[in-house]
C-alpha cells in the first residue's frame, strides 16, 4: 500500500463519518443528507482519492497548504480535516466561506497570478481544473513556485484536461478548442497533451515526480459524452446531474498512474510537481 493510501485510509474518525464535501447547514434534514451524499460534483469526487494521496498528509508536524480556484471551498475544508493549515483563494469569491472558517482554514479573494503572500509561504499548492482555464499560465506557475517552501517536500499538485479522444475524432483540435473557449467562457488553451504539459511546467520551472490520470476510462467516456451533448446545446455540462446519474455506478474508476507515453483517454492529468531552483 502506498503511503498516499495509507493517508487517505487514516483520515480523523470525524472526517470518514461523512462523504468528502459535506458542509454544514443550519437545517438538520439537509445535513442528514448531504452527510450521505457529500459534494455531488462528478469530476472532483471521482478525484478527490488520487489527490488527497498526492497530497499525502503526514501526522509529524503541520503542512501549510495553498488552494487556487477553490470555489466553495470544500476541498480546502476536506485538506484541513486531515490536518493541514490550509489557505483557500479564489477570484470570484464565495457567500458561504465565513462559516466554513476555523483555526486550520481560511478564506481569500485573491488572484493566483498574484498571490498575496510571502515566498516560500507553503509546503503543498493545489489547483483543480485551473490552469487550462488562463490565458497566462506561466504567470500562475511562477507564483505557485515563488509561494512555495525552499525544501524537497515541496509540491505542486494540480489537475488539468488531456486530450478528448471522443470528440477529437469529430472535428480538427483547433476547432474543437475555440467551441469549448466559447462553451466554457474562457480563453484557456481548455486541455494539454502530456508533451505541452511538460515543456509548460519545464518554462515554469517545474519538474514531474507523479502523474496520473483520473477519472478513469470508463468515467472520462461518460465526460466526453457528456461534452459532446453540451456542444450541441451550446450550454456547459452540469457536473451535479452527471454525479446524481452515474458516480454510484462509476465510484470506482477513479483512474492510475501513467508513464510519459500513456496516451490520454479524456479524462485529466493529475500532477505532482516539484520545482527546479
């Protein structure tokens, strides 16, 4: 067993008592439900195993950890559960984050390209689904690597789209890009390749110690599906409804790890990174 499992497996009693996400609300039903339920986001809860052994949690001592784009915040919650000083940002910002905030996590509207912190002010930065979305990328890299701590533990952890075999084989990359720009509202590059992956953390100043890919086969099938739908609509896939309709028979396929020629099958890269000084 790998030391991540072995993290994941000793998680605090009072964070395995409910689904990763779980958030508290004023309404007792609601909280018996959401308990059971968690986070019903398709993508993150089929990820949040591969990442919390990514992360890999250790008990000798607190690790400070950096979340960019965290939304809601439920991951950074989940992160401190498991006993990390975490620190989540997000640009927009969000309503519910003053209740969610205690002595092992905060909250922030900041900008990742320009990170209100101090260098070498974490030991872990996590981004979820962020880096395809920016028109810089190297300017969000360059921070995380300026945030992070002088040491060999440090990490960078993040998630980003590969290649959508299903849909490329309906149209040329390119063209595929600029309808999922529009679909998505962004000027991101929207997915990379495992080779542009590497020469942008190289430009980044940063190097691969793990790669995986999550969801699974079977999951990220049922993704580009789900894209392909949403392109023909011209509105973005929902990520509640596809958790509802297929993550209790897909829970599993949650993805492994992958050499630098595994090809994508369309679900994300997730990176351990650690960079080059």
């Amino acid at each position: 067993m790998s030391r991540g499992s072995r993290a994941y497996r000793s998680r605090p009693l009072h964070v395995r008592l409910h689904a990763p996400g779980f958030i508290q609300t004023p309404h007792p039903l609601r909280n018996a439900v959401r308990r059971v339920i968690g986070a019903p986001n398709f993508l993150r809860r089929l990820q949040f195993r591969p990442t919390l052994e990514l992360l890999r949690p250790v008990s000798n001592g607190p690790i400070r950890l950096l979340e960019i784009g965290c939304g809601q915040g439920w991951m950074s919650l989940e992160a401190a559960g498991v006993g990390f000083d975490t620190v989540g940002i997000d640009p927009q910002g969000h309503p519910g984050w003053p209740t969610l905030q205690h002595g092992k996590v905060r909250f922030l509207r900041a900008d990742g390209t320009q990170l209100p912190f101090a260098g070498g002010a974490f030991d872990r930065v996590l981004m979820l689904s962020v880096v395809q979305m920016l028109p810089d990328p190297l300017a969000l890299l360059r921070e995380c690597g300026r945030v992070l701590a002088d040491s060999p533990a440090a990490r960078l952890i993040f998630s980003v789209p590969g290649p959508y075999p299903h849909l490329l084989e309906s149209m040329p990359a390119e063209e595929l890009r600029e309808r999922m720009r529009s679909l998505f509202r962004t000027p991101g590059r929207i997915w990379y390749d495992r080779e542009e992956l590497e020469v942008l953390l190289q430009q980044g100043n940063f190097r691969i110690v793990e790669c995986r890919q999550s969801p699974g086969p079977t999951a990220a099938g049922v993704w580009q599906q789900a894209l392909i739908q949403a392109l023909k609509a011209g509105r973005e896939p929902s990520l509640k409804a596809l958790f509802y309709r297929h993550y209790p028979r897909l829970w599993w396929d949650r993805g492994s790890e992958c050499g630098a020629h595994t090809p994508g099958w369309g679900g994300e890269w997730l990176i351990a990174a650690e960079p080059v000084r």
